[in-house]
C-alpha cells in the first residue's frame, strides 16, 4: 500500500513517558510478586467486609494424605470448584529449596521464602514508586499533548471492531488511525485511567489507617475482605494486559517498539501514523 | 551500544525474578534496606492517626471471635492471677510519670466504660467484628499525669514465645490519645477471657492487629522505646513489621 509516511522516523516517547514506563514496569513486577507474598499470610479471598468463610471466593490450600501424610496434595478452589494444583499452588516450592503449604510458590513471591514483613515492606515502598512514576507519566503526557493521541475518543469507537477484525486476518486493512490504533487506545486508556487508579486504590482501601479517614471509600468497594478481592482482581486483569502487550510488542516489531521506548524514536510501517 | 543496553536491561530483570532469594540477601540489608524502611516515616506522616475507624452494629459482631498469636501466657504470674479472678490483678502505669498508677480491675471499671463495635484488622490480611468495652487509654494515662519529656507508651504483657521473649508494644501518646485507643475490658458483651487477653488489652481500630497488645501487664511512659525489648517499639517490630501499622 502506499502510505506516503511509511518508513519515517518520529519521535514518539518523551524521556519523562520513557522513563516513568520502565519505573512502574519495575514497581509493578516488586508489587504483583511482594503482594503474592501477602497474600499468602491469608490465603483466600471474601466477598464481603469482615472475613466470612461463607463467602470465599477463592481458597489456596493443601491437604495431607490421611494414609500417608507425607503426600500433600496442593488445592485451589475457585467459586466451589476444586482444582489439584500440586507444585503450582497450596504445596509448592519454599524459597528454601524444599517444599511447603503455601499458596504461590517461592519463585513468584518477593522474599522468596515466607515473609510477610519484608514482603510488606516491598509492596508499600512500591506502591510509592508506582504511583510517582503513573503521576509522572501522565503530567508529562498532558503537558506535551502526548495523551490525546492515547486516550481512546468517542469517534474511536466505530473503528474497534474493524480493528479486530483485521487482527483475526477477516479484514484485509486496519481502520485509519493516528499514533495509536483503536483497540491500543481502549487498552492504554482502560490500564491507565481505570486499573491502576483502581489498583492503588482497592490497596489503600485495605489498610485500617484510611479506613479511618476515608470510611465511605471502603465501604462503597464493599468492606476490607472486598478492597483486597478487587485489589487481587485487578492484578490478574493487570497481568492478562501485561502478557497482551509482550504478544504485541513481539508480534508487531519488537526491535522497533522496544527501541521506541528506549530512545524515543520509532520508525513507521504501514497503515501507521502520527496523532489522536 | 543500545543493544547492549538492551540486553544488560533483561539480565537485570532475569535476575530480579529468577534468584529472589539472594537478591533479597543483597538489597534487603545494608542502606538499601533502610530506604524500603523509611517509607513507613512517610507513611505515617501522611495517614497518622487521623479519622476514626468505621461504627459497626450489634449484628456484624462475630460471635466466635478469632484469635491469632501466642497462646494464653504460660506464666505462672498469668496463671495465678487469673485462679483468682483477677483479683490481686494490678495494672501498673509508671516511668515518665508524676502520679504512678496501680489500678485494680474494681478501680478500671469505675472509669467511663466505651462500648465500641469495630472492625479488627490483621496484618496477614484477615478480618472479624467484636464489640469492646473498655476505659479510653488517654484517661488512664491522665490518671499518672505524664510527665513533660514523656512521648511514648510501652505496654508490657504477660505472654511469651518459645524462646521466651516477652511480648511488648508501644504507642506514641498522639495515637494513645485517639478516642478510639481501648484499654478493652470485655469482648462481645464477657469479660475477656483469657485467649482474647484477659483481663486488659489494648484495642486500636485505626492501626493493624499487632499493635492491640493482649494480657497488658504494665505501661510505662517513656521518651523512646529503645530500651524496651529488641528495640524496635514492638515484639513484632522486632521481627521486621511496621511501627506505625496503620497501612
């Protein structure tokens, strides 16, 4: 096709959107792995205020073999479906190199082996630093006027569906689109301005100290054990954007993109182009 | 020179996710340590003991109240003072005080009782509803007239681990003097028994589970905790948690 700007050099990423992007992709890695280790001290999920094993929605357990208690199975039940989840989840690796009935395994945990206060002592660092580098990015994003080529317009809309199917190869060509491409748009604006608004949030709401001052917060997401099922929610939701865009970014030209965030400079291909 | 860049940035985050043990080792010690712990300063500057802990009704309380913890104290001091009914009981509030206390379970009760339904909050992330009742810790306090120099609260307990330290807590007085901050009495309209700390505990719905100390024995007024156990203001403190736990 002949897009007459295929092949340009732009420059796409301030050093400030650089910058803070490779920082929360730090902090968010620390936080996913400190708050498994959190989670492990209390290994399942209420939907309610104050902990009610009548509405677990999620256990991660273990279960000794009466006939031979070495043999440990490791169990994971999700809304009353009970799945075998030995090595993976409830008895798994220790972080020691032996093994132990614990809910994720040491390798996924920060400490690796259990510790719930150094854990901590990782997530509320973090969370910090998560928070610095998303306020950053999003100043530096609305000074520059990079933001409106993101975020995802009402006349962006009409244009998703085309996009994905041009995705699924049913459409020979992708809608017209500037800088980003619709279904791009709806994720970054979606990540951006809902899940780790939400994110940081469901975690403060969890913690009795802002309970006291912002009461009515906790109790519209529906009570402590609530904040820290939406607060782990959001993390899996948050990890099934993170495993997309590592799909994208490999699909789409990985040298191309990952030097985009790395210099700034991002060199166009078909189909693509510059603004909202 | 970018793609060493590049490669040099994914060893970094290999190794962060691939061997967390000796990362931990190396980063969790030494002055890096100290910047993961100087957030709790922040912390607590900007969430202090600000607001009160939500009000919850008669009809949230957990009836079967969970405990957590150590065990109902082992000491033979504990032991026989709760054979008889705590009478011989004192609760002895003294250091950096002009008028030291020794107050009898009688002479508490004589108090302002305040009935509060709350949420406890425990730091491995669990949670349940007691109704307390108790005096407010800023009375008793006022009761020893502290003295000027006077910034913390020590509480000693009655429990130890197996190793045979002492659990121990402390409060600085802006967070002893919450309205909120219980020297709870009675769980779920009872006396305390003695797995939920009889006869006194501390109760502070705005700060996690640890701080609300069981089986206090003493409280001393002091100007730093440094002296008082480990060091660190607290039996768990000294294991690496949160002074300020209200996060």
């Amino acid at each position: 096709m002949g897009n007459p700007v295929t092949g340009k050099r732009v420059y796409r990423h301030s050093i400030a959107a650089r910058a803070s992007h490779w920082l929360w992709t730090l902090a968010m890695l620390v936080l996913v792995m400190s708050g498994l280790q959190i989670f492990n001290a209390a290994p399942y999920l209420d939907a309610s205020d104050k902990s009610n094993p009548a509405k677990r929605v999620l256990i991660i357990g273990a279960s000794e073999s009466a006939a031979d208690p070495q043999r440990v199975t490791g169990l994971t039940k999700i809304l009353g479906h009970t799945f075998t989840t030995t090595g993976a989840l409830g008895y798994t690796d220790d972080g020691m190199g032996g093994k132990a009935e614990r809910a994720f395994p040491g390798w996924a945990t920060l400490p690796g082996e259990q510790d719930l206060a150094d854990g901590r002592r990782w997530h509320l660092f973090f969370g910090w630093i998560l928070t610095l580098a998303i306020v950053v990015y999003l100043v530096a994003g609305a000074v520059r006027k990079d933001l409106r080529d993101l975020v995802l317009r009402p006349s962006d809309v009409p244009k998703l569906l085309p996009m994905q199917l041009y995705y699924l190869r049913l459409r020979k060509e992708p809608p017209p689109h500037g800088t980003y491409n619709p279904l791009q748009k709806a994720a970054y604006t979606v990540v951006l301005f809902v899940f780790v608004p939400l994110i940081i949030v469901t975690g403060l709401a969890l913690s009795p100290g802002i309970d006291a001052i912002a009461s009515p917060l906790t109790a519209l997401l529906g009570g402590r054990q609530f904040a820290r099922l939406w607060h782990f929610s959001l993390m899996v939701l948050l990890i099934g954007y993170f495993l997309t865009h590592m799909v994208l970014v490999f699909a789409t030209g990985p040298w191309n993109n990952i030097r985009s965030m790395i210099t700034g400079f991002y060199i166009l291909g078909d189909h693509e182009g510059v603004g909202p | 020179m970018k793609r060493r860049l590049f490669i040099a940035s994914s060893l970094g985050v290999l190794g962060l996710t691939g061997c967390t043990t000796s990362f931990k080792d190396a980063l969790t010690q030494g002055p890096f340590r100290n910047v993961l712990t100087s957030v709790e300063n922040l912390n607590h500057a900007v969430i202090g003991t600000r607001g009160s802990a939500r009000l919850y009704t008669e009809a949230d309380v957990d009836r079967d109240f969970r405990t957590n913890g150590l065990d109902t104290p082992s000491d033979s001091t504990y032991a026989g003072l709760a054979k008889d009914g705590w009478s011989r009981y004192k609760l002895v509030v003294d250091g950096l005080a002009d008028h030291p206390q020794a107050l009898s379970l009688a002479a508490l009760r004589a108090l302002p009782l305040q009935t509060q339904i709350t949420r406890h909050d425990c730091v491995e992330g669990w949670s349940a509803i007691g109704k307390w009742r108790g005096v407010r810790l800023a009375d008793v306090l006022a009761m020893a007239r502290p003295k000027a120099g006077a910034r913390y609260a020590i509480f000693s307990c009655f429990d130890r681990d197996e190793q045979g330290t002492y659990y121990y807590e402390s409060l600085d007085l802006t967070q002893a003097a919450h309205p909120q901050t219980l020297l709870a009495l009675d769980l779920n309209d009872a006396p305390l028994d003695n797995d939920h700390g009889a006869p006194v505990r501390l109760r502070i719905p705005t700060q996690l589970g640890y701080k609300s100390a069981k089986w206090v024995s003493r409280i001393e007024l002091a100007s730093t905790f440094a002296g008082a156990g480990g060091g660190k203001g607290g039996y768990w403190e000294d294991q690496g948690y949160e002074w300020y736990a209200g996060i």
